[in-house]
C-alpha cells in the first residue's frame, strides 16, 4: 500500500514539474519540419531570378596599342588607356534551390552561383589616356574599339575569379535563410545550415552553426529525439 501511495505521489510531482515547466517555457515541442515551409516561403517572398549572394568592387584597367606600317616597317603608333571601378554582382536563382533537414541541419543545394551581367561599373570613375607618336593610327577610333572590347573582358573577368566567390556567396546565403527563420520564429528548430554549388568545381560544402541546441545559443538542459523531426526539449 504504500508502495502505490509514494508512485502515485511521485506520478502527480512528476506531472506537477511538467506543468509548470511547460507554462514556464522551459518544456517545448520542436518540429524541425517547420523549416521546410518557411523555406518555401522564403523563396515565394524573395521570388527574384538575381539573388544576389556577393559582390566584388576592383579597379580595372584597360589598353590596347596600333603600329602603321609602311613597307613593313612601323612609322608611328598610338596607345590608349581606360580605367573604372567595376561591380562583380554574384547571385542565385531561388527557384532552383533545394534543400532538406536532418539532425538539425538544414542542407542547402544551389546547382549554380551566377555572374550578373553586363557588369555594372561606376561612371564617374572612367578615365581615359590616348598617346600618339609620328605617323600613328587615330586615337579616338582605336579608344572607341576598345570601350567596345571592355564589357566582354569585364564579364571574362568576373568570370575567371568566380572560385574566390563561393565562400562569401555561402555565408551570405546561409546567413539571409537563418536571418528570416529567426524573424519568424523558426530561429530554433535547427542548429547549422551547410551549403553546397553544384558549379563549384570541388563542389565542398560548407557548414555554419547558428544554435548550440534546439533551445537556442545555449545548450539544452535536456533534449530529446521523437522521430519524424520532432524533438522535446528541456532548457
């Protein structure tokens, strides 16, 4: 009999504890499954073909030169110059990526990272430098041919140093998805986000933690796996 007194007795403290954990806030359900509609959300909300992940600011320089020739022997040549600051925009495209979570992660694939064209570039900044010497071929024509030649060689050149871009284009992304979730209180039912390119040649992922636990920047005091994204979680 009093076996049964002092189960029961522990039975009713233990449901007590729970009842005033859980209108505390220290006891919580947490659906990791929540991220896959918030994930959805965010694409419909963003919902643009240029979204843009990183951006790199440089200063450029462009120069040709022009020999004419008579009876093979160079009698003058020109010169030209034209600097700018140049805009690399990177972006992705939200339709196209995908994702799932496990073990409160939440995996990012991007199938390609992106070089906006043309490449923007700041006007006031263009500064142009033409030399002639002897019988030397026009340099107002040969800059002109050259203004022409810049916007292929600016996009060779966002281009070429696109494999110095996926680090930054990574965090950025992981950092714009964990900064929605956490406005819409979803910021908990996950720990990191680890983003991969398919464009990327290595095609390394890489991983950035944003929790300790489900309970946040701290660890939990207790945290339990229900299955099917679900968890219970003491802090």
């Amino acid at each position: 009999m009093l076996s049964k007194l002092i189960f029961l007795a522990t039975i009713i403290l233990i449901i007590i504890t729970l009842g005033w954990l859980i209108v505390t806030g220290k006891v919580s359900l947490v659906n990791t499954q929540e991220v896959n509609k918030n994930f959805s959300q965010f694409i419909e909300l963003k919902g643009s073909d240029e979204y843009v992940v990183a951006q790199l600011i440089s200063n450029e320089e462009f120069s040709t030169e022009k020999y004419n020739y008579v009876m093979g022997l160079p009698v003058g040549d020109t010169s030209v110059k034209l600097s700018l600051v140049a805009h690399y925009k990177y972006y992705v495209k939200l339709a196209e990526l995908t994702h799932y979570v496990k073990n409160g992660v939440i995996f990012v694939h991007v199938p390609t990272l992106y070089l906006s064209t043309p490449v923007a570039f700041e006007f006031s900044t263009v500064r142009e430098s033409q030399q002639e010497f002897l019988f030397a071929p026009n340099s107002k024509a040969l800059l002109e041919q050259l203004k022409q030649a810049i916007s292929e060689q600016l996009i060779s050149k966002g281009k070429s140093q696109m494999g110095v871009v996926y680090d930054k284009a990574a965090k950025a992304l992981a950092d714009n998805l964990n900064n929605y979730f956490d406005a819409n209180d979803h910021g908990r039912n996950y720990k990191s986000i680890a983003v991969s390119f398919s464009s990327e040649g290595s095609q390394s992922q890489r991983q950035f933690n944003y929790n300790d636990s489900f309970c946040g920047k701290e660890p939990c005091s207790l945290e339990l796996d229900l299955g099917k994204g679900r968890a219970l979680i003491i802090k």
